[in-house]
C-alpha cells in the first residue's frame, strides 16, 4: 500500500514536472514570437516612415516645380497685358428699378 502510494506520489510529480515545462516552454516561445512581431513592426514603420519621406519630398519637388511653371506663365503673360490695352468699362447708367408701389395700411 506504501509502494502504491508512493508510486502513484512520483507520477503525480513527474506529471507535474512535464506540465510546468510544457508552460515554461510556451512562455518562452510566446516571448520569443512577441519579440519577433515587435521587431518586424518597428522595421514596418521605418520602412513605412522612409516611404512617406520619400512621398513627401516628390510632391514637394512637384509643387515647387508647378510653382516656377505658373511664375513664368504669370511672367509671360505680363508684358502681354502691357502691351493691349485694357477694354475701357461702359459708364452707362442702369436704369433705376420702380420702387414697390405705396404701401397699404
């Protein structure tokens, strides 16, 4: 009976024993796949960071260049407007519109 007791007391532990490292060994894992996924977001968001960069600094290349083109369309156009004569505005009168009547009490 002491044997059995004894026996049934070692396979008690040694389950235990399995169990415990089995969750030793999940944690691990788990810490081990945490850190991995941090790893790859932070090299998402400087890959994420350097392609907005990049995006800002073309659309602000393009901006600048639209800015030089409207400039030398505006300079261009300048000596034009110099040059012709500006319609002069008609000074006639516009009639005046009938007031609405007297008012009734």
């Amino acid at each position: 009976m002491v044997e059995t007791h004894r026996e049934k007391l070692e396979e008690f532990h040694l389950a235990r024993r399995n169990v415990l490292n089995t969750r030793k060994e999940d944690r691990a894992t788990r810490n081990d796949m945490k850190e991995q996924l941090l790893l790859n977001a932070e090299n998402m968001q400087v890959e994420l960071d350097a392609q907005r960069e990049d995006l800002i600094s073309r659309r602000e290349a393009l901006r600048q260049k639209q800015l030089a083109e409207e400039a030398a369309r505006l300079a261009a156009a300048e000596p034009e407007l110099a040059t012709t004569p500006s319609p002069k505005p008609t000074s006639a009168k516009k009639p005046k519109s009938p007031k609405g009547g007297k008012k009734k009490k």
